[in-house]
C-alpha cells in the first residue's frame, strides 16, 4: 500500500472506532493470518494477525524505572485500544490491545542501558535513550523525535498508539529504524500521547532481530531517512547515529514440548517448529501461571493482538514482542495453537495443532 494511499485514507476519516474500515476499503483486502514483518497496526489488521504485568501471585521487589514506565506503560492508551475495520466484503472485525502498567521486577533492575545518542537529519533530531534486550534478539528502546518545525506524523494512526512517518513527504522523514550491523531489524514505534507534541515526539521503538546468532555479534545504531528530489530524480538519504555496543542481555529461559523448544523471557517469545512452515497460521498464544492466572499474547478468534512485534524467521522460529512483561519465573506452560496448512495439486488440508510447553 502506498503511503499517499494510507494517507489519503486516514484524512477522510475520524479517529473513532471504524478508524481502520476506509483504510481496509483503501487497501481492497481482507486481513490474513500469516506473520510476516510487523507493520504499523492500522496496516497490520489488512496484511496480518494483528494490562497488568501477571506476577502469579507472588509478591516481589519492583524497579522504579522511567524506562520501564515508558517501553512497557500504556503510552497514555489506558488498559487497552479497541478498534473495528472491515474488508472489501462488509464484514466487520473487531481487535484489542491491551497494556502493561510499567512495573518489573527486581531481577530486571540491571537490564536497562543508558545509549544517548543523537542523529540529525532534513531538519529533524533523533534522541535515543535507554534500551533493554534479551537473548532472543528482542526488546525495547525508548526516544526522542523533535523538529522544531513540527513533526509531520498522522495523528490519527498515533490515535491508536503508532507513530508513522513518511520520508517521502516534502519536510518529513521516515519512521525511525534500526540495525543490527548491517541488517536491519524488525520493529515498530509507539508514540506516548501524554508527553509529547506537534514538534517533541517521545516513543518506544520494540524490535526483533532476523538472526539472533549473527545479529547479537554486532554493535547498533538507529536511522532516520528521507526522499530528496522527484521522479527519476529522487534518492532517499538515510543518517545513523554512532554505533552503541549492546552490554548484557536479558536471559532466556527454555520451554519444552517433546522435541521442540522454546525460550521465553520478560521481554519475548520465540518458538522453533520446523515442520509448520510458513502455511501455518497461529490462532492463540497463552501463557499460563503458577496461580492459574492467563496471559493472552494473541487470540485470533477473540480479535486479542497483545503484541507489538509477531514475525516468522527463515529458520522456522516464530518470535513474539508482547505488550506486557511476562513474569518468567511464575510461568507454568506456554500453548500454542494453531491450524497447520497443506497443499496438494489444487487440494489445500487444514489440521488443527496444540503445542504445550513447560
């Protein structure tokens, strides 16, 4: 979808609750259900699936931490976003994301890195902050976006928590990105509607590399582009801040079923099921506790996306940002289910699968 079309979209409607269905309407499709790179959510509920932090009972320590009250609050949403779209049939659907509170525990005390470091570029400053990732090549990184000139987003995507830019747009630049060396990563921003403005814009980028053994190996820096001239003319300048060399991360903790594993974390979810394939599609995630209490990262039937970052890798791994902290040492078992797809001639078969980790 082109940025001009999505734009166009959101300037003809109102930021209520069929926020997505002219933008459906604009893209002509219905939404699927297989992972792909996370899109920002108003395009995510056409192209792909699109709170209080469980504790299991148990009282612990928590960080006081700006940052954690930023990456993992509710970006001044309250406890959930609910938005309903359409496709090109009609039919209605409706999504919710639920929040986080911002409190962690003790054990993550030491997890936050402070990077101040700046990039400027077409009139605009990008700060980045403080950021925390895990062994899975997952997290968050909290920052700054400021022109002075004023920050040329669509407010009416940031209505329901993303921030989009486009560095096309004569002034603008693009959503700020982010790599792992030379390879970038898979990410998405949230802009905190309480603190920010028309010219300061405070966010979180959450992220998720491709390739964890060769990403983890090399230093970050984070981008911002723009498109310079038109038609044939034009090329697209990018600027990156200085390399940061990423200290600890968060451990991983492995989850088994049979042969298959799965390694969780506060942060992320990342399975390994090679004979699914891409033709699977993922209908629940849940994440059960030690006091029988549920958390819900993904419900394809309930419309429930508590997620920011859903992407399948090469490899056969699937990896999930959610919205919420998970509390790993109170998790029991993680279930995945799902419907796994094949084809044969002109003949497609669809099995229902449940994996159950613990």
């Amino acid at each position: 979808m082109k940025s001009n079309q999505i734009k166009q979209a959101f300037e003809s409607i109102q930021a209520d609750s069929d926020l997505a269905d002219r933008v459906i309407d604009a893209a002509a499709g219905e939404p699927l259900h297989r992972k792909g790179h996370a899109k920002p959510l108003y395009v995510a509920v056409i192209g792909c699936l699109a709170g209080v932090l469980a504790t299991g009972g148990v009282a612990y320590a928590v960080v006081n931490s700006s940052y954690f009250a930023s990456a993992w609050g509710n970006h001044g949403n309250g406890e959930s976003v609910t938005w309903t779209n359409g496709g090109s049939s009609g039919t209605k659907y409706t999504y919710t994301r639920e929040f986080g509170d911002g409190i962690a525990p003790q054990s993550l005390e030491g997890a936050v890195q402070k990077v101040n470091l700046s990039v400027e570029g077409n009139g605009y400053t990008l700060d980045i902050h403080e950021m925390a990732i895990d062994e899975n090549g997952c997290g968050a990184v909290t920052f700054t976006l400021s022109n002075p000139n004023g920050v040329n987003y669509y407010k009416p995507a940031a209505e329901l928590g993303e921030l989009v830019l486009y560095g096309e747009e004569e002034g603008g630049v693009s959503t700020p990105s982010m790599n792992f060396g030379e390879e970038w990563a898979d990410t998405r921003c949230t802009i905190d509607k309480d603190t920010s403005s028309d010219t300061v814009i405070n966010g979180t980028m959450y992220f998720a590399s491709w390739n964890r053994d060769r990403d983890l190996r090399h230093a970050v820096t984070w981008n911002i582009s723009w498109t310079e001239g038109k038609g044939e003319d034009a090329k697209v300048i990018e600027v990156s801040t200085p390399e940061f060399n990423v200290g600890a991360h968060v451990d991983t903790k492995e989850l088994r079923s049979d042969d298959s594993p799965l390694e969780i974390s506060p942060f992320s979810i990342q399975t390994h099921i090679d004979d699914l394939g891409y033709e699977a599609v993922d209908h629940k995630l849940t994440v059960s506790y030690k006091d029988g209490s549920e958390q819900i990262i993904e419900d394809d039937d309930a419309g429930a996306y508590n997620f920011y970052v859903s992407m399948a890798r090469n490899s056969g791994e699937n990896i999930w940002v959610p919205t919420r902290l998970i509390n790993v040492d109170q998790v029991v078992s993680v279930t995945l289910e799902g419907t796994r797809c094949t084809s044969t001639g002109e003949t497609q078969t669809e099995e229902p699968f449940t994996i159950v980790y613990s």
